[in-house]
C-alpha cells in the first residue's frame, strides 16, 4: 500500500508500464491471423493494430491533461503525496 | 434513418467546436443541440423496430438503436437541456458549453454502439470531458477530484481494452455477442471496466466524492446521464446473452442494498444524492429487461434534485434543520422525493412496479429491503423545515434559469408517468405508499436521534484501485463457477 502512495507521479510510470505490457498481447495476436485460407498467414492482422493506435492517442492525451492537473496541484502540495492531498481535500 | 442517425452522432462533436469558435452563440447552440437529440429520442419510440447498421464489416462499427437506446438518449438529451437552462444566466464561459455538448454527444455515441471498441472511444471521451467539467473551477480540490476520476476511469478502461481484445482473438469481431463465445477472463475484464465506470458495487465508490464535490449543473450531469453510459452497456450485454445475466441481476441487488445502505447514514445532501445514484444504478441492473424506463426516471428525478439541492441554503441537514428554506423550493424538492421512493402519480411509481414486477424470485426481498432505504433516506428532505419567503432579503432571489430547469425535468416526471398505466392496480398502490409510511415510521421514531458515521476507508484513493483488482478476480470466479 506505501507504494502505491509515493506519489501521483509514480502513478503514471505505472500506467505506463501498464501500456507497454499491453502491446505482447497484441503482437501474439498477430501471429494468430485468422485469414489463413488462401495462405497468406505470414501477415499481421491489421485490426487490432488500427484499434490501438487509437487507444495509444487516446491514452497520450489522457496522460497529457493528467500532467497538467499535476502541474497546478503542485504548487500547493510540492510532494505531491496523495494521502496528504486527499486529507486537505476530503469534505 | 440510417443517414440521419449518423448524423445525429456526428453532429454535436462538430457542434462542439463550432461553439468554441464562436463563443457568442454558446447557449443557443448547446440549447438547439438538446433539442435536436429529444426529437431524436422520441422518433425512435415511432418506428418501434431496431435500426442496426455495420460500417464497414464484421470488424467495424456497429451501432445498434432501438426503444432501448431511445429511452437513454431521451434523459440524456433532458438532462443537458435543463442543465443549459439552469447555466443560461450564470457567467459560464464558451468552453464549457463546448465541454457540456461533447459530453453529450459522447454519451449518446455510447448508447447507440454496440461494439466495444466504439464504447471504449466514447467512453474515454466521456472521460476527458468530464475531467474538464470537473475541474472547471480550477480549484485546488477540484482539480484533485477531477484527476482522481480520471485516474479510475482510465485504470478501468485498461482493463476493459485488454477484454476487448480477447474478444477479438475468439470471434474475429468486437461485437457484444462475440462475449459469450470468449473466455471467461474476457468478461471478467469487460466486467470491470464496465463496474467501475457505472460506479457499480464496491468499485463504484469512487463516485460519491466525486459527484459531491464537482459543480451543481456539472454533478446532476453526471449522476443523471454519465453514469448511465457505463450501466448501458451492461444492460446490453444482460439482453444479448442469457449466461451472464444471473450475475448483472445479482450485482444489481447488491448495489442496490449497499448504495442505499451507505444513504441512510449520509449526513450530507449532495453526498447522500450521489449515494443514491449508486443505488438506482442498482435498481437499473436489477432487472435488465426494463431497466430503460428506471433509467429515464432516474435520469430526470436526480438531475432535479441535485439542481435543487444546489439552492439549498447549506449543504449539511443538521443546518438545514435550522434554516428553513423557501416554500417553492421545498415543494420542488418534495415531488422530486416522491417520485424516487415511488409515489403514485409520479414516473417513479411506475418505473418501480416494472421493476418489481420482471424481477425474478430470489431477488424480491432484498430489492424491497432497497425500496424501504429510498423511502428512509428521502424522508431526510422531506421533513425539512420550510417558511414562505417573508423576508426576501435573507434568500437571494432564484434565478429564472433554475426553475424553467427543474419545472422541465418535474414535467417530464409527470408526462412520463403515463407510459405505463396499466400500473394503476390497487395492490400496487398499497404496496407503495406501506413502504413510504413505514420508511418514514423508521426514520421518525430510530434514525432521527442516532448519530452514526461511516467510515470512508473504502472511498480512498488506493483502496479504490486495490478494490478494482479484487472485483476482477471476484468476476472471475463468478463466471467460471
């Protein structure tokens, strides 16, 4: 649980790592490629690449907009340590 | 239809960035934009069969649109045009009425898509657009809040991508049905983004401190429409596969009581407000087949309240006991908890009885135990102290714009009451206002006098990613058992 609250910043290395673990997945999936009947195996299937080039967009400027909202919290929270923002801002 | 319909989808995007080029025109255009989605709305309840178009085969999109869909993208198109009317006299800028149409042309793209990948563009739009409504006020808290939001929803769309590959690699297509030839896992990591982004069960507690703390229009937006956008396509997939609709109907019954639970105890409006959203979402799931009217009603019965409980005097109902509010508002604020606990005349009392009735054995008792707590936690509002407005100094005076937005959603209450008459049977009269009389019997005579404050371990940051962890292995089990 400590580890997780090092900081917002540790966060997003987090979800980083959790996009780059995500491309295997779809590097196997081509290998898979289900228009085998005229022997063409060989080739990549296209579509989930097209697929997560959009959610690779998506997530940058998700990432992007994050970092911004980080940048205005701290210059009144410099450690940025969630716990201790979440106590000055809970109702 | 088929021309139409895309346009209609494509169309408040554009709309969107027209208004950020000219900012003169905001609110009529973000006004026009409403319109144009409720005439939409209602066109679908005329031609009653559904309308499925395939853009560019199996792999593409696809979009689905029938009575359905209809119902949600009428509270959706309600909702933004009460919360334009309720912002028309505020000084709110051009961006966020260009936020607000996104938004709402994002959630009405998740109502008519049924394939996933669709859904996770137009969800993750919702996302973004809603972080930026969150965080309009630029406040330290605001900020914060709207970061914790997008944070969750961004981990649970992760996940949800992951599934929606597996679906994939089993079908060859994203659409919904692939679901029940794909492995278990699948649904489990659909599951959870889904969950999460409908503040479903345990995974969905991200949501009261988010909906509580954002902005008055911005929170009924998002417990009356937002939401909906993750409950939506559950409710979907509950139609289209048999399998898996025992464990959407239990998670519903579950949400339902914990939803309400956590209510009872809240001693803040807006956050006993967005409690209940986590509890109608419940109502909504519990019984899929007709969980569009629920939605509609709920859609229309929460923006109004949080709307009204933004003009309240204070937040906290310990104060409100004290300060009595004007009469006219107390009157608005009366109908709107009527209708939520199911009093007949209202939409509520018919989206209940539907409710019940499509229920299957098991799950009576606890969603009757849920309709007693909505009772309970209403009549916190209901008992509140009034006066007529004899000294207008002390209230400033209500902004027109308020009440041409609640006399709206109060109106679409009334007028969507008839859609289901053949209710009115006296048995489900009686059975109605005895949950009623004896919700307010407990609140009177127990909850009153205790004080008892929840913890709120569970709403915290961390806990709510190691929650989502959980509910995905929880998931799990249950599809494999």
């Amino acid at each position: 649980m400590d580890v997780m609250s090092t900081g917002v910043v540790a966060y997003y290395v987090l979800i980083a790592a959790r996009g780059g673990l995500l491309t295997p997945i779809f590097a196997d999936d081509g290998d898979l490629s289900r228009m085998g009947s005229n022997g063409l195996n060989a080739y990549a299937d296209p579509v989930p690449q097209a697929v997560i080039l959009t959610a690779i967009v998506i997530g940058l400027s998700i990432q992007a907009l994050m970092l911004v909202g980080v940048m205005k919290l701290s210059r009144n929270n410099p450690t940025l340590e969630t716990s201790e923002i979440e106590k000055n801002n809970m109702p | 239809m088929n021309t139409l319909s895309i346009l209609w989808i494509v169309i408040p995007f554009f709309i969107g960035f027209v208004i950020y080029l000219v900012p003169k025109f905001d609110r009529y255009l973000a006004l026009s934009m409403a319109i144009l989605s409720t005439a939409y709305g209602a066109a679908l309840f005329a031609n009653p069969s559904p309308l499925t178009l395939q853009l560019l085969d199996s792999f593409g999109v696809t979009l689905v649109i029938d009575p359905l869909s209809g119902y949600f993208i009428l509270t959706n198109a309600l909702v933004t045009a009460a919360v334009v009317a309720y912002c028309w006299q505020t000084p709110k800028t051009a961006f966020f009425y260009a936020q607000l149409i996104i938004l709402h042309g994002s959630v009405n793209a998740a109502f008519a898509c049924a394939d996933f990948i669709s859904l996770y563009v137009a969800l993750e739009v919702i996302s973004i657009a809603a972080f930026l409504l969150i965080a309009y006020p630029r406040s330290d808290r605001s900020i914060w809040v709207g970061l914790r939001y997008l944070f969750v929803s961004n981990t649970a769309m992760l996940f949800y991508l992951v599934g929606a590959v597996l679906v994939y690699q089993s079908t060859g297509s994203f659409y919904f049905g692939g679901l029940a030839q794909a492995p278990p896992e699948a649904f489990a990591l659909i599951g959870v983004g889904l969950l999460v982004k409908g503040g479903i069960f345990v995974s969905g507690l991200w949501l009261p401190l988010t909906h509580s703390e954002s902005e008055t229009p911005v929170s009924a937006v998002l417990s009356g429409v937002v939401v909906k956008a993750g409950v939506y396509p559950m409710v979907r997939c509950a139609l289209v596969l048999q399998e898996f609709d025992p464990i959407i109907r239990l998670f519903g019954v579950s949400t339902a009581l914990l939803g309400v639970f956590y209510a009872m105890f809240e001693k803040d409006t807006k956050r006993m407000l967005a409690f209940h959203t986590v509890s109608q979402i419940g109502f909504i799931l519990a019984a899929p087949e007709v969980g569009g009217f629920y939605a509609l009603t709920h859609g229309l019965v929460k923006s109004s309240l949080f709307l009204i409980a933004g003009a309240l005097p204070s937040r906290s109902f310990k104060e409100l006991q004290e300060r009595p509010m004007p009469t006219a508002i107390w009157v608005a604020l009366v109908i709107a908890s009527f209708s939520i606990s199911g009093f007949p005349m209202l939409s509520g009392f018919g989206a209940k009885v539907l409710t019940m009735k499509s229920l299957v054995p098991w799950q009576v008792i606890a969603m009757n135990l849920a309709a007693l707590g909505t009772a309970i936690s209403f009549a916190k509002f209901i008992f509140l102290p009034h006066q007529p407005p004899e000294k207008p100094a002390e209230h400033q005076p209500m902004r027109t714009g308020f009440w041409i937005a609640v006399s709206l959603l109060i109106g679409g209450l009334f007028a969507t009451n008839g859609i289901y008459y053949e209710a009115y049977t006296i048995a489900n009269i009686i059975k109605p206002l005895a949950t009623i009389g004896v919700g307010w019997l407990i609140y009177l005579l127990i909850l009153k006098k205790t004080i008892f404050k929840l913890p709120r371990l569970l709403e915290q940051f961390e806990h709510l990613i190691g929650v989502m962890s959980l509910m995905l292995i929880l998931l799990f089990w249950m599809v494999l058992a």
